[in-house]
C-alpha cells in the first residue's frame, strides 16, 4: 500500500518573492513560467520519490511495536547519521559559492554543534517557565528555538543536537562511547553517510544544491512525525522516563529549513551559472541514498541480526 505523506511543502506553485520580482520588472513572465515548470519536475522527481511518500519501515516504527533491541539499533545507527552530517554540513560551509550561501549553511551547522537560534530583536531575558514534560514535547527554552538566527545566539555544550540524542540513549542503556562513531554504523548506515559527504558537501555547487533541497524536503516530509509517534507510544508502555526533545524538536523545525532551502533555490536558479540537470542529479542520487539507510534499518528488522 503506497502510504503517501501530506505534509510535503507545496512547491508547485511560486512564491511571493517570485511574483514581486515579476511586478517589479526583475523577471520576465517567460522566466517564472519556466521556473514554475522546473519546480514541478522537482515535486515529481524528488517529492514523489518512494523513500518519502512510502516509507516501510518509518510506517512500521510508528506503530510503537519496536523490542527493546530493535529500538536500541535504531538509536544507535541514527546516532551515526546524525553525528557524521556535522562532517557534510561543514564542507557544504567550505564549498558554498558564495558568502549568503556559506552563512545559510552556518545557520545549519552552528545549530546542530549548539548554537541557539536567537529571534531578531529578541534581548534572551525572558524565558517562560514550563514544566518538564512540557520541555520534553516541545523543548527547552533555555536551550532551544525554532525560528532566527544563530548570529548573535548563544552557545551551550547542551543545545548540541548530538547531546540531546544521548540523553535519549541514556534512557535505553546506551551510553556516550556506544554511539554516533563510523564503528558502530551498519554498511547500509555508512553508505547513506559517505553520500552525504559526497553530494551535500560536494564543491560541485549545483550537485550541492541539488542535495541539500532533496534533503531538508526529505526531512520536513513526515518521517520526524512518524518517528515522534512510535517514541511516544513507547514511552507511554515501556519508558516513562525516555526523555524525546531530540525528536519533538526537530519535527518542529525541519519545516523552517525547508523553507530555507526554497529560498536559496529561487536565488541561484535565476543564476546565469545554473545547473538545472546537475541540481536534479544531486537531488535523486542522495534520496536514493536515503533509501538504503531506511531499507537498511528495515532488512535488519527480519534478519536477526541485532
């Protein structure tokens, strides 16, 4: 059954930014039908990709049924994406063509390594007191925000992504040196991470372009959903006390990062230097790598081999 996600971003029809420039005289009816058209082979060859609208094993993980030891692999091989992304989120800094390109990226960057992000005129007194179930579903204020800019933000070693996911570790028996390193990644998991280097961080900027679209699409698609529903679903059986901000939180934000990346589309295809075939190549080539993380993480459900 072909299970498909309904809260992919819309990309088929133009923006604002787009028709401004259209009033203001900056593009010409001819340019923003043509990208128009671009933008729609962009939903079918990305967004209609069968990792994103059918994903077998996300599916099955929301139904909350995962053993202890099924859980325990999961944590353990996300752990290893999300720990060696920091190594193409940097060389996607390095290679960014230009200063606005390289400063988008940083936004990324900084926020994983902890960096919060800081609202435009926002002075950071005032933090609203919650409870701790309530910092748990939906973050932190103290070391968390879905929406600014690291520029001016504060730096705290607990904010770093990669620590929130070791708390969750924690409550499943896993500790700081059982996770996050190349060694404990599966092939599939390490296949999925070397693409990322490959394509996300290439200093081909259109592959780069087209990567990181793919990517953070992927991400604001569901799966962040999906994920956030069996946790919370197993907690509720079997771990009380598993603490999920590292989910809550970025089923919150993945949504702002895939506006980002809209905008940084609309700036560099209107480029003279614009790669459209390229940027479709590097966009396909890491939704299949995507694919064989999750597929990975599926076959090993059947193959006894946790």
């Amino acid at each position: 059954m072909v299970h498909v996600l309904t809260n992919s971003p819309n990309h088929s029809t133009i923006s604002v930014r787009i028709e401004e420039r259209l009033h203001q005289g900056e593009l010409t009816q001819k340019q923003v039908r043509d990208f128009q058209d671009f933008l729609a082979e962009v939903d079918r060859e990305f967004l209609q990709h069968r990792i994103i609208t059918d994903n077998a094993y996300t599916r099955w993980f929301a139904t909350g049924t995962a053993t202890d030891e099924e859980l325990r692999h999961f944590i353990k091989q996300f752990s290893v994406f999300s720990n060696q992304f920091l190594i193409a989120a940097l060389l996607k800094v390095i290679n960014s063509p230009t200063l606005q390109q390289s400063r988008a990226s940083r936004e990324i960057l900084l926020n994983e390594l902890g960096v919060i992000y800081r609202r435009t005129g926002q002075s950071g007194a005032t933090v609203p007191a919650q409870t701790d179930i309530d910092k748990d579903r939906e973050g932190d204020p103290e070391l968390v925000s879905t929406e600014g800019t690291v520029d001016g933000g504060i730096c705290r070693f607990r904010a770093a992504h990669f620590e929130w996911l070791t708390v969750v570790a924690e409550g499943l028996g896993l500790h700081y040196e059982d996770i996050g390193k190349r060694k404990h990644g599966t092939p599939a998991t390490l296949h999925f991470c070397d693409e990322l280097q490959r394509l996300y961080g290439s200093d081909d900027p259109a592959i780069a372009e087209g990567a990181s679209f793919a990517v953070e699409n992927w991400a604001a698609a569901g799966f962040w959903q999906e994920l956030e529903d069996g946790l919370l679903r197993l907690k509720q059986q079997r771990y009380p006390n598993l603490r999920l901000a590292f989910f809550t939180w970025h089923n919150r934000v993945e949504a702002q990062h895939a506006g980002h990346t809209l905008e940084e589309l609309e700036t560099v295809y209107f480029s003279p230097n614009f790669d459209r075939i390229r940027f479709l190549q590097g966009g396909k080539e890491i939704l299949e790598a995507i694919a064989v993380f999750w597929d990975g993480l599926e076959r090993d459900r059947f193959r006894n081999c946790l």
